[in-house]
C-alpha cells in the first residue's frame, strides 16, 4: 500500500486475513488520522494494542469552565501514549480539537478535585501538577516520578486551590519572554514530552 498522512486508498492486492484488519475500510480505504501502522485496522484492535505499549503516566484536566483545550490536551495525551486522561469536573468538552482521537484514548471522569485526589491516593499515583505559582519548581530541573498523573488548569484561571493543594509537587514551564503564560494545551504537550525525555532518551 502507499503510505500517505492523507489516507489510503482501498486495499491492493490479495487481502490479509488477519482478524485486526477492517473488512470494511480493506473495501473503502482508510483515510482516518493514524499513524501508518495502523491503516485498514479496526478500531478496538488499535486500542488494545495502544494498552501494550501505553506509558504509566496519566493526564488530568479541571473542567469548570468548558475549556476548550481539553481536546488538544486529549490529542497530544494519545500522540504521546499517556495511560489515561482524567477530566476533573464537567464531564461535556469540546471533542472538536481530540480529532478523534478520544475513541483511541481511554478518558475518565471525576467530579471534584477530593474524588480525583482520593483516586490518584488509592492508585498510588503522585499528582505533579503544572502551573506557574509560588513555590514551583522549573520543569528543567524536576525529576518525574515514572508513574504519575500530571494535573494541568483552565486556560486563565490555571489550577484551582483544591488542585494545587492535591499536588505533591508543583512544576512550571520556564519562559523567557515577556508573556506570563502560554497556552493550555502547549503547556501540556511541552509537559508529556518532558516526562518523555526524562524517562525513554538516553
């Protein structure tokens, strides 16, 4: 087949028989947004085979206001194979920015910050959260603990008192421009590939 980031066309040549291939996108053509491994599979099969190599670190989101980040934010936690997204609150959110990608990601919902901190608690997962406030460290110098949830806040606002409270550590993003704060999502894809860095190069 040809390889292309605008899909695939129907399938050339004799079909696989294999029971992860969609008979139905082998016929059609698959022009979903994934990665080339996984063209003409079937939906659950690409989960499952997400779960085997998805990374121990979880990605939660306080949803008060209806941010409408919480899609990239599910986006990049799937480029990066987060474990889980956990949505703090409202359990509506714009799916327009996850481009689909929700339906790869397991997402779970948590109606206050105490249920989520009693979760994380039970899990045995620390809560590093993600926010330029006092007494944070610089993302450059922390150590991620390998298995971890990182709490990231609304666009404006950041992590509400409850939030930081359940942290047991707080990061920032080191700036070095003039604005006091960047985007949301970018906060959190900057986050994930720190985590990565830290953990799966050299």
């Amino acid at each position: 087949m040809e390889l292309t980031t605008h899909g695939v066309g129907p399938w050339v040549g004799n079909l696989p028989t294999e029971d992860f291939y969609d008979p139905d996108l082998l016929a059609a053509g698959d022009t979903r947004n994934v990665n080339d491994r996984y063209r003409y599979w079937k939906l659950e099969a690409i989960v499952a085979d997400l779960d085997l190599r998805r990374h121990p670190f979880h990605v939660a989101i306080e949803n008060w206001q209806h941010d409408m980040n919480i899609g990239s934010i599910v986006r990049s936690a799937n480029a990066f194979a987060a474990d889980t997204v956990h949505i703090i609150g409202r359990k509506r959110w714009n799916k327009r920015g996850a481009m689909v990608t929700d339906r790869y990601q397991h997402v779970r919902y948590h109606a206050d910050v105490e249920s989520f901190a009693t979760w994380a608690a039970d899990a045995a997962l620390p809560v590093i959260a993600i926010d330029n406030v006092p007494g944070s460290v610089p993302i450059e110098t922390f150590a991620f603990p390998k298995k971890c949830v990182l709490l990231f806040g609304q666009e404006g606002p950041g992590l509400s008192p409850e939030a930081l409270a359940a942290a047991s550590a707080i990061v920032e993003i080191t700036q070095y421009g003039s604005t006091r704060s960047i985007n949301a999502s970018a906060a959190a894809a900057v986050a994930m590939h720190s985590w990565i860095l830290y953990h799966t190069v050299g």
